[in-house]
C-alpha cells in the first residue's frame, strides 16, 4: 500500500475516532461526507484506470476527479475573497516551485534519487500551501492545485516543444503527491495555527469581532458599532472559530 493510501486510511480513523471533527468543521465537511470522499478516492485508484482525453493527455479519478471536485466545493465555500485570493496564489506558486524543483534541481536519473520525487513534490505543495494559504480551507485548495498547476505547466511546455509526452492529471503517483499535499497542508495549518492561537491567549483578538467565519477589526468603530457588531459575532463565534490563523 502507497503512502498516501495509508495517509487516507489513518485520516479515516481519526474521524471515526472523533479526533478530526474540528478540522472537518472549518473545512465545512460533515463526517459522512469525509468518509465518503476518502472511500471514493481509494476505490476509484484501484478499480479505474487512468481516462484519456486526447492522445496526450488524461486523468486519474482518484488522483484528479475527486480531489479537484473537493477544491472546487472549498472555493465556494471560502467566505473571504482574500482566502480565495490566497489559495490561487499559492497554487500558482507552489506548481511553479513543484516545476522548478523537477526540472532543474532533482537528478533526472531515477537511480540516483534517493527519495521518491512524488513525496517531494508533495511536501514543497503543501508546505508552499500553508504559509501562503494560512487557513486550512486556502491550505488544502493550495496544497492539490499545486500540483494540478506543475503538470499543467509540464504539459504546456511539451506542447509548445512539440514534445511527446503524455500528461495523466493525478497519474502515475499522482494520487500520493495529492493526497500527501492536502493532507500536510491542513495538518501545518491546523497544528501551527492551533499553537499561536495558544501563545497569543486571545489577547491578538481583543479588539476583533467575528464576522462571516473570520476575526475583522473593530478598531476605529463607534462604540455603539462594536457592541453591535460584538454581539452579533459572539452567535457565530460558537459555530466556527477563525479559520484564517
């Protein structure tokens, strides 16, 4: 079993454990619907193959379909246009690093690495994914479009060089690279996020409210505007805290 199959497998675990409930919260996913993803992801990579497009071109459902479906559900779901603003970044930026890192940095010669190339390129995605994403909804869209974004770069090179390649979106460990970068990108944001949260004691939020999922300002409001707005955060603050650390 691949290492992002075990990763998918541990995941399930701690939701069935309860231990993932506050994550699967601030991503806005039940439960179920996390269970049902990861069931749909391993099932789709071993019993379906690889769909071609074009002679060129192709995907995986359980490397691309799926995960991509996810994104598309959490960038709707982002309710700040700076979240969603920052996801995209980061995606574009962690596919270019991803790029960079396989064409000019590790050795071209499979023998003579020492790492599989899919795991690395997984870490410099989710990593890249937190610190620019920061919320773990932005992390998680950063983490897989980073590398929908490098084989995206890959395949247009190869077209515009007349080169023939075939590029499988979420192919050929590409389920591992995607799995492992999501994965790792919330888990930085959760973790990280969680220990400043710890640090600070609340003290950074003292003149903040909660609006609409996020700490906004209240600095410079009437005092009769904050109350307001106090109160009609602490109702939301119940059902979510902030989601951008």
């Amino acid at each position: 079993m691949s290492l992002g199959m075990i990763l998918l497998v541990l995941v399930a675990i701690l939701i069935f454990a309860g231990v993932a409930e506050r994550v699967l919260d601030r991503l806005r996913l039940s439960d179920k619907a996390a269970i049902g993803i990861i069931i749909a992801i391993v099932v789709s990579t071993i019993f379906i193959p690889n769909i071609n497009i074009t002679e060129n071109v192709g995907f995986n459902v359980g490397g691309f379909i799926i995960p991509m479906a996810l994104v598309i559900y959490l960038f709707v779901k982002a309710e700040t246009g700076k979240e969603k603003f920052r996801a995209i970044a980061a995606a574009i930026i962690g596919g270019i690093i991803i790029y960079g890192t396989q064409r000019y940095i590790l050795p071209a010669e499979p023998e003579a690495q020492n790492i599989d190339p899919n795991y690395v390129y997984a870490i410099l995605a989710g990593l890249v994914a937190y610190i620019l994403g920061r919320s773990r909804r932005a992390a998680f869209i950063a983490g897989v479009g980073g590398v929908v974004v490098a084989d995206l770069i890959q395949m247009i090179i190869n077209a515009v060089n007349n080169v023939p390649g075939t590029t499988i979106f979420g192919g050929a460990g590409g389920v591992d690279t995607t799995v492992i970068a999501g994965i790792l990108a919330v888990l930085l944001a959760e973790i990280i996020g969680e220990t400043r949260e710890r640090l600070q004691g609340g003290t950074s939020k003292k003149n903040m409210h909660f609006e609409k999922g996020h700490f906004v300002s209240t600095l410079g409001e009437s005092d009769e505007k904050k109350n307001k707005s106090n109160d009609e955060g602490h109702s939301q603050e119940k059902r979510g805290e902030d989601d951008e650390k």
